[in-house]
C-alpha cells in the first residue's frame, strides 16, 4: 500500500471514530449522507423528513413504474429485499422505508399509530414525486396502505396488493364478531414486555411461518432475520404498534378504494385469521380479487415466495 492511500485510509478512519464518539455523531452523519444521496437522485438508502421531524430511511432501486412496499410488525423494510430485487430487476422502480419505530427510522415516543404511519408514507411519495404507483402492503403494512389511501386518496396510485393483510379490523367487537379477543393482544404486549428478545424468537419460530405444524422444516435463517429485524425496531414504537395494527378499524378506508386491488391470503394464517381479514376485505373492495393460498400461513412472502413473486409480478404487469 502507497504511503498516500495508508493516510487517506487513516483519516477515514479518524473520521469515522469521530463522528461515532460524539453523542448523535453517527446519526448526523448516516443522515448527512442520506441526505446527500437523496439530493443527488441516487437509487441507494437514505432519509426523508416526516412531518414531525421523524427520520424515515428508505431504499429507492432501479427505474420505472414506482412499486412501493410498506411491511410488517415488527419488521423493517429488508423483508421485502427478494420482492424488491425481482420487480426492481424487471423494470419497475422498488421503492421501500422503514416505519418510524423500526429499522433503521427514528424512534419517537409519540405518533406510534395508523394516522402517523399512513401521513409518513404519504411524505415518502410525495417527496419521491411518486406517481402511478403500485401499493403493495403486508400484514401491518396493508394497514397502514389502507390508512394512506383513506386519508389521502388514490390519485398517485395505479393498483393496490393487499398480503396477509390486517384490515378490516382486527379485535373483536359488537360490530366485529369474528375478531380476535382483545385478550390475544394483550398476551403480544404482556410477552413483549416480558422478554422481547424470547418473545421475537418465539414468533417466527412458531405461527408466523407455521413452524408449529406437524411436518413443517423451520428454517433457521427466516428465524434469525426475523428476530434481527424486530430486535432494531424501538420497544416502545413497537409496543404501540400492537394497538396500531389490532385496534384501528380500516372498513371506511377500503370502502374508498377506486384502483385494481389483489389481495393474497393464506388460509392457514395463525396471526391474522382469512375470514376476518383477507375474505372480509374482498367484500368491501369493489371489484378487488381474492387468491387464497392453501395451507400457507402468516409468512407467505417468504414461505411461498416462488408462487407469490410470481403472482405478484403478474399482477403488477397486468
């Protein structure tokens, strides 16, 4: 190594040890360089602004129709990585953020809810100038689509996927029979607060992926993402956000839904049961089509990827 690369590698180094001793160092500079990357147009990962100030970092890959991903509680935007890289390398434009609470976004202590969630994104395609856009929400992240085109209408979007989706509701009520006791989500914050690391091992490694089935192989690698994501979310935005996804009542908001809607469902969905969400969705959505995956759970994206990469893809080229 020449003697000017050893110094030029030193003072990179120096500045980097800087920038991570001074309290807020790294994130100054993680979102100095999002912002510089934002500003420059480039496709990489970078931060946009909510409207409280909060940082949503985001991925922006390839060029094209504008497909944008919102994902589940409580994940972050990498599970959606093999969805992306397909439809980014197909000739669409993948775009995805990190919620606020998770990932790698901020971690405010307020504004854990479908309004924040729906408002945030709304920022993310409106400072992306994002138009004809294809919506795709799983779990959590149907929601918070639903909550985004209720409050802010279809006028940037083309086509909306729902996948194992929470709405309409997912609590039971005198107007929601066949919900889920609200006791059932107060045992997720109880396990949260508990332990939250077991809790996020427990998860994966049973329901969501439908490991607790006779004959299942759990994959060891879907478990450990699974965790890793959760575990960079903030406890208490992700805490909040059981209330977010279980309580808000979405009927209104996917009422108002005007654009070719695909909703995938798997008929052995542990977390969020077909009949009160993806067969009850179908109903409200005007003109919306229902796919029912036989015997898949929660997980599907992952579990069944091939066949739903593959209907997605459809869907979106249609």
């Amino acid at each position: 190594m020449s003697r000017r690369n050893l110094l030029l590698g030193s003072a990179a180094a120096a500045s980097a040890l800087v920038a991570t001793s001074i309290p807020g160092g790294a994130e100054a500079a993680q979102a100095a360089k999002g912002a510089s990357a934002s500003a420059a147009g480039k496709p990489h990962g970078s931060y946009i602004t909510a409207r409280d100030g909060t940082q949503l970092y985001y991925k922006d890959w390839g060029s094209g129709r504008p497909v944008v991903f919102s994902h589940g509680w409580p994940l972050h935007s990498d599970s959606w990585e093999s969805q992306m890289l397909l439809v980014a390398s197909s000739g669409f434009r993948a775009v995805a953020h990190d919620r606020r609470g998770h990932g790698r976004s901020s971690q405010p202590w307020e504004g854990n809810d479908m309004d924040h969630y729906a408002d945030d994104l709304a920022t993310v395609i409106e400072t992306l100038d994002l138009r004809d856009a294809i919506l795709v929400g799983f779990s959590t992240g149907g929601g918070e689509v639903a909550r985004y085109l209720g409050r802010h209408g279809t006028r940037r979007v083309s086509k909306v996927v729902l996948v194992s989706a929470v709405p309409p509701v997912m609590v039971k009520t005198p107007a929601n029979p066949n919900g889920l006791p609200v006791e059932v989500f107060d045992g997720l914050r109880a396990a949260q607060l508990a332990n939250r690391s077991q809790f996020y091992r427990d998860v994966p490694s049973g329901p969501f992926y439908g490991y607790n089935r006779p004959g299942a192989k759990p994959s060891q690698g879907l478990i450990d993402a699974w965790w890793a994501q959760g575990m960079q979310g903030g406890h208490k935005n992700t805490l909040d956000s059981i209330k977010a996804f279980s309580e808000t009542d979405f009927t209104e908001d996917l009422k108002k839904i005007d654009k070719p809607t695909l909703i995938i469902h798997g008929d052995d969905d542990q977390i969020v049961p077909i009949d009160a969400a993806g067969r009850a969705s179908a109903k409200l959505i005007k003109g919306s089509k229902l796919i029912v995956y036989p015997g898949a759970p929660h997980g599907l994206t992952d579990t069944h990827k091939e066949k739903f990469n593959a209907d997605l893809l459809a869907f979106i080229r249609s």
